[in-house]
C-alpha cells in the first residue's frame, strides 16, 4: 500500500498531467493556425464570377481630369455671371434709392421758393426779397453739403485742368499768369470726384496797353 504522507510517490502522476495538457494547447493552437491559413488562401483566390475594371491609361487619366475641370469652369463662369448680375441690379437700387432722397430734399428747397415769391408779390422791398433768397441759396448748398457735395475753389488759385475748364484768358494786375482770375461757372466736387468743372478765365498778366480779353 502507498504511503500517503510520501509526497515522492505523487509526483510521476503530477508530470503526465502537465504533459497532457500541453499536448492539448499544442493541438488547439495547430488547428486555429490551419484555420486561419484556410481563410488567407481563400481570400487571396480571386472569385471568377466578379469582373475587375480595367485600369485606365495616363492619356485616358488625363483626359478624364480635363473634362472634370472643364465642367468646373463652366460652373464657376455661370456662377460669376449670375453674380455680376445680381451686383448691377443692387447697384441700380441703391442708386434709384439715393436719388429718390435727393429730389425729396429738393423739394423742400422749391417749397422754399415758392413761399418767397408769394410773400413777396406785392413786396417792393427789395433788400428783403434779397435776404429770403440768401436764405434759400444757403439751404441748398447745405443740402450739397449733406450729400457731400462741395465747391471747388478756382479764383486766386492755379489753373488745374483737372478742376478748371479755361474759357479765356484775362489781363490781371492781382494775378499772376496761370492763376485763374475769373470765375464764370462755379464747379463742384462729390467726395473727390469732379461732379462738374469750373468754368474760368486764366490771367494772362499784368496788362499792356490798349490789351484786350482774349477768347479762347
């Protein structure tokens, strides 16, 4: 009979158990890597069934690209057509809007002579018919200035063709030649931009004798 309490005897059935179990885990781990091998060959064998497009050469790829581009210009120039449409018609609003503002002001400057010249019908005071249409004058030229519209300055200053249109020349003894010495016409500015050119007479200096104006 087998001593129990000998730990020698135990140790031979100890050794076939591990032996046993590794054989086991040797198998499983052989079958998984065959089943894995199966499902490599059977993904990499192509399927005769599915057709494979062909594959497109350089001058087939380049062309393909050209007519991609071509359709994207064609958008983009129908789209920058519609913009420009689109921008002339609100330009044309704003335009009509500014310009319906402006005559509703002027307006109130015609009312404004139109009450003088009631008022003054049977009025032969002439230095006051002369003050109620100063005061006109001034509240136009304060609704020029509201809209920035301003005079261009011309007597005392150099002739400038950009601000000036010379209509003749004049002898001054003021003025140098070149510098204009009359004004006909008074000429406006809108912001920077000539609105109108002032008409003038240049100088043509000191004057001679028996000289005349000189047209041009």
């Amino acid at each position: 009979m087998a001593d129990k309490n000998n730990p020698d005897m135990e140790q031979p059935s100890v050794q076939g158990e591990d032996q046993s179990q590794q054989q086991e885990a040797e198998e499983i781990l052989t079958d998984e890597q065959a089943e894995i091998e199966d499902e490599d060959n059977s993904e990499s064998v192509p399927d005769p069934e599915v057709e494979t497009e062909p594959e497109l050469s350089e001058e087939e790829k380049l062309s393909q690209r050209v007519a991609e581009l071509e359709d994207k210009l064609l958008r983009s120039a129908a789209e920058f057509e519609n913009y420009k449409k689109r921008m002339a018609r609100n330009y044309e609003n704003l335009i009509q809007a500014a310009g319906e503002g402006i005559l509703t002001e002027l307006l109130d400057v015609i009312d404004s002579f139109e009450r003088a010249l009631q008022h003054d019908e049977n009025n032969t005071d002439l230095e006051a018919f002369q003050k109620g249409t100063k005061l006109i004058l001034n509240q136009m030229i304060a609704l020029l200035e509201k809209h920035d519209v301003t005079p261009i300055k011309s007597i005392g200053e150099k002739f400038d063709p950009n601000l000036h249109e010379a209509l003749m020349q004049v002898p001054s003894e003021k003025y140098k030649e070149g510098i204009v010495a009359v004004e006909i016409n008074k000429g406006y500015l809108h912001g920077k931009q000539v609105l109108r050119h002032a008409k003038v007479g240049v100088s043509s200096g000191k004057p001679e004798k028996d000289s005349k104006e000189t047209d041009l």
